[in-house]
C-alpha cells in the first residue's frame, strides 16, 4: 500500500525549513513547506481563538504575528486537482501541546472554499491511498499505537474497527491491564460548590446545578472523566479524561485549556495538594511488558492565580509505586497500596526540582 508519512515532530522545527525535516525524501517535491491560504488561517483563528489567546499571553507571538503561527504542507486527498493542507503550528505553546502530542488541522477544499475537517494532536499523520466517500482515509501514530480516520462526507470520524468497544474490559486501575488505554470507570458522587451548587460527573460532560438543581453550565468536551475533578481556591476545576486528557475550566463551565498525553501513558489519579497546587499521576503501565510492573510518575502544578497559562507549567515530578493511591495529608503525600491482608503507606517526598 503506498502511504505518504508526515512527522509531526520534524515540521515544527522553526530555523531553516531544509526539506529532510519532512522525513521522507520523496516528499521534497510533493509537500513544499509553506504558510496556508489566508482563507484557511481566517477558519483556525475563530476555531482555536480561546487557545490562540492564551498561547498569545503566554507571549508565544504578538497579535499581528498570527499570520505566521500556521505551517502547513499540500496534501492531496480526493481528485478534485486542487491543494488540501495539513496545518500545524510552527511555535510551540503549552496549552496546545501534550508530551509528543503535536496539534495539527486538515483543511480540505470544496466548491465554496476550504473546510476544516479533522483536527487532532499526535506524533505522525499517515495519509493512505484508499478512500472513503472519495477523500483518502488517515492513520494517527502514538508511538505503536494507530488509530484510523475515514471521511464521511463532512468530516473525518473514527473507522468502526478503532471505536471503542463496549466489551472493552475496565479493571480496577489501569496498572491492572495491559490495554494502553484501559482507566478505570467509576461512578462520581457530585460534588459540593459554593452558594449550595453541585458539580454532577455523568460519563464525559460535567454539569453545574444550583440549588433549585436547575443546571446552570454543562461542559461535554471529553470522552469520559476518569477520576473525580478538584476545584481550587479561585473555582477553577482541573480535571482528567480518558485517552490521556487533561483539562482546566473555569468557574462559569469555560474551557481554560485541553491537553492530551503521548501514546500508551494516561492519567488516572488528580488531587489538590499545598499551597494551591495539584497533583496529577501519569500511569506508564502501557509501556511496561507483560507481568512487569513499572513505576509511574507524579506530577505537580501550580494552581491559576491570575497570570495565564500558569497552571499548565510543571513544578516537579517524582517515581510513584505501580499501584498504588495518591493520598495527601496536609503536605505530605503517600502512596497507599491496598493488598489482601495489609495496606501499605508510603510517604513520597516531593522532588527538588
């Protein structure tokens, strides 16, 4: 099957755009790197305005600069003789990347100008040669893992074989399975907010109610929300999702940010920790042969305190037992792993990092 193979990872360098940063040879002449039609920055800018935003505060760019923050490469995905294009960014921001994860659109044209029709984030876009409602079908890579994408008319969806399967086996924590991304489905109580509302977990949608339970925000973003979300002194709700997602909200239900990690790693565990900071726990289970366990690593922000784009910046990261629970008491943290007869405490002394 012929396959044309785009890195992600090589496109983003930013100096000189020599044509090996495509990785493939055979695409020097097929994908000349340039900047997308204007037509096509104009769609991404209202479609990722909240993100462009803050990546501007983050003084990633200057406002007259967004002009330049897309990259892109001609790809040619039905017979219509005209140019489609995989976008990218060319700067990298924090609140658009996961670890690996690159952010990338498709913007395919029609009769009344161009379309975005897939967006994603991951390592490396395979563009196949078969095609589905007459547009080339698309492969995601994270690492060893592919998912497949076929068009349907609109947009690019999941191919039946990737959805995902109600008889996918859930076990009590991730590190019990070897599936990449196996996390463990748990009914979430509601919890309390101030002025007697309630913040109601149900699958992927978060909902606020007030106190007459009449729902005042629903936020559904995420496939589905794999621990109980924590809220901080400023009401902002940082939560993790399934397929390695983590996300911030803030008080009146607005996404902050979105995030994804890189290929077999997910977050299972999200806790309030200190001075206003939380804890997330990478579960690197997936990457770990059969029968091995492997230690996972826990991850320490700062909560929002006003500056944007502060509580996505890592403060320390440490070895945390396969297994094992995140608890905290005051400022200690312990991982707590309960076996048949026995629970197990140990304490976890943050990094110096």
């Amino acid at each position: 099957m012929k396959t044309i193979i785009i890195t992600l990872a090589i496109l983003l360098a930013q100096q000189a755009y020599a044509k090996e940063e495509f990785g493939l040879e055979s695409l020097m002449d097929l994908c000349p790197l340039k900047s997308p039609p204007a037509e096509i920055v104009e769609l991404l800018t209202k479609k990722e305005k909240k993100d462009l935003d803050l990546c501007q505060q983050l003084s990633h760019y200057k406002k007259g600069e967004i002009k330049d923050f897309f990259g892109a490469v001609v790809v040619h995905l039905n017979n219509d003789g005209k140019d489609d294009y995989l976008v990218y960014p060319r700067k990298y921001c924090e609140n658009m990347f996961g670890a690996h994860a690159i952010p990338y659109w498709i913007a395919l044209s029609s009769s009344t100008g161009y379309k975005i029709v897939h967006s994603g984030s991951t390592d490396a876009i395979t563009i196949l040669d078969t095609k589905t409602s007459g547009v080339k079908d698309i492969v995601e890579t994270y690492g060893q893992e592919e998912i497949k994408y076929l068009f349907t008319g609109k947009m690019y969806k999941l191919a039946p074989s990737c959805e995902k399967k109600p008889a996918l086996q859930f076990h009590t924590n991730i590190h019990d399975s070897q599936e990449a991304y196996s996390i463990k489905r748990q009914k979430i109580p509601p919890i309390p907010v101030g002025n007697n509302r309630l913040l109601v977990t149900a699958g992927g949608k978060l909902t606020m109610l007030d106190e007459n339970k009449k729902v005042v925000w629903e936020w559904g973003e995420a496939d589905f929300i794999a621990a109980p979300p924590i809220i901080d002194s400023r009401g902002t709700i940082y939560g993790i999702a399934y397929d390695g997602f983590s996300f911030a909200l803030s008080a009146d239900g607005k996404r902050k940010w979105m995030r994804r990690l890189n290929g077999r790693a997910n977050y299972d565990q999200i806790k309030l920790y200190g001075d206003d900071q939380y804890l997330m726990l990478q579960n690197l289970s997936g990457y770990c042969d059969k029968g091995k366990s492997c230690p996972n690593t826990l991850e320490a922000y700062q909560c929002a305190k006003g500056v944007p784009g502060e509580d996505i910046n890592l403060l320390w990261t440490v070895d945390f037992p396969a297994g094992a629970d995140v608890e905290v008491w005051g400022k200690q943290i312990f991982a707590v792993t309960y076996k048949k007869n026995l629970v197990e405490i140990q304490e976890i002394e943050p990094s110096a990092e």
